[in-house]
C-alpha cells in the first residue's frame, strides 16, 4: 500500500471514531507502529489530524469546536432531528458528548421544557441557550481526548440520578456485540449513564453500524432505540430492527 493510501484510510479511520491508537493501525494495515507514528505526525504537522500519545484525534476534538471539522455533519443533524422527536416535555434527559450530541442540543426547540443532565461541557454550554431547559452539567475530570468528563466521581453522580432518555453517540455498534469503543475510561462512563436511564437512544451515522471495537459497553438489548442517517427500512437496519426500534 502506498503512503497516500495508507494516510487516506487513517484519515477516514480518525473522521469516523474520533480516535485511533498506533497499535490498532499498525495491525490493520500491516506496518510497524514506528510507521504509523511517522504517518501520524506527518499528518499532524500538516493539520489534518491531532496527535496524541499512542494515537490520533479528529480535528472536531479541538478546542475552540470548530463546524468545519465536523465529519458527516449533515448525516449527524438529520440523526439529530429524528432523536429530538423522542424528547417530550417534562422528561428527564441523560445526554453524552460528542459532535452529534453537539448537533442535537442545537436543534432542539426553544419551547421544549425538560432536564438536561450530561457529562459534556460544550453539549451544556449548546443547552444552555435554551429557555425552558434546566442544565446539569455532571462533575468530574475533564478529558482533553474526548471532551467529556470522567472518572470515579462521574460515575458517583450517576449512580444517584434515573433519568427518562438517555441519548449516547457509539464508537461502534454490531447486533452480535452491541456497543463497543476503545477507550476503557468512557466505556465505565456509558456503562453508568446506561444503568441510569429507564431508555437508551443510540445515535449513529451508517458508517459505524456492524463495526467492533476492543472494549464492550454494552449488549444490544440493553437499547431501546437506534437513530440513523438510513432510512429506517434500509436492508442494513434489518437485523438491529429484530431486537429494538429503528428510526
């Protein structure tokens, strides 16, 4: 493989899971991670990409956000669209991070009237230019890879909360596995907004679907719904129709 096409797949690699570890591409590509390294900074002096120790983030990690570097965001506001038609006044919401997340909280209307509980700084910071939302925004350790809070505290704090909805972006999702990512701090985090919500919204552009990370979050029967940028009756949502409801 060429270097450009070896670039090329980090790039779309980096753009669809927001980040990628060295490790995991030098196996996928069949190179040394001393190559992949170079690629990695290559890219990263180039501004293409943000590297990190072991791995790479997408631009869209990089703070101020910049819409620019939003991968798939037209698909992510329609997935935005359709999950906004789950939230009804009155309820209380679970929200995670993330540049969909990001999408949704713009898009929802100002006279909705609901509690916003999330663990994204920029989610709440999107939430709070609403009216009639109140925002809590759960407290803990900021994480610069993934612009979420996390650790023990976090998990604390949601453990003592039950929410109506709770609506999460996915690394990964296959029916055989379910949710899966690749960083173990954010698995324990979903894990927890997950047990504390009496329904689970997944949302997720196509490209994600019946893919597989390292780490298990959870089984596809712990998901109440799945929000993609596909019809609803695409043959590719035919197996995750079997176990939830597909919008």
């Amino acid at each position: 493989m060429l270097k450009e096409e070896r670039q090329a797949y980090i790039i779309h690699q980096i753009n669809l899971h927001n980040k990628v570890l060295s490790s995991d591409l030098s196996v996928q590509l069949n190179v040394s991670e001393d190559t992949i390294r170079r690629d990695l900074n290559e890219l990263a002096e180039n501004g293409q990409v943000l590297k990190v120790y072991g791995g790479a983030l997408s631009k869209s990690f990089q703070f101020p956000f910049q819409d620019g570097n939003v991968y798939a965001k037209e698909s992510k506001k329609e997935i935005a669209k359709k999950a906004i038609s789950l939230i009804q006044n009155g309820m209380t919401v679970l929200v995670g991070g993330g540049t969909t997340m990001i999408e949704l909280a713009r898009l929802i209307p100002n006279d909705v009237q609901c509690t916003f509980f999330t663990i994204s700084p920029l989610v709440a910071l999107e939430l709070a230019e609403k009216d009639n939302i109140d925002v809590i925004l759960v407290g803990g350790k900021l994480s610069r890879n993934t612009n979420i809070v996390t650790g023990a505290q976090v998990i604390n704090e949601l453990s003592e909360i039950r929410v109506d909805l709770c609506l999460l972006g996915t690394n990964s999702l296959s029916v055989d596995e379910g949710i899966t990512d690749s960083d173990w701090e954010v698995v324990q985090i979903k894990r927890a907004m997950i047990k504390a919500s009496q329904k689970v919204v997944i949302l997720s552009i196509a490209e994600k679907l019946n893919s597989n990370q390292k780490m298990r979050v959870a089984p596809l029967r712990d998901v109440s719904y799945l929000v993609t940028d596909l019809d609803p009756d695409n043959h590719k949502l035919k197996e995750f129709a079997k176990s939830l409801t597909v919008l």
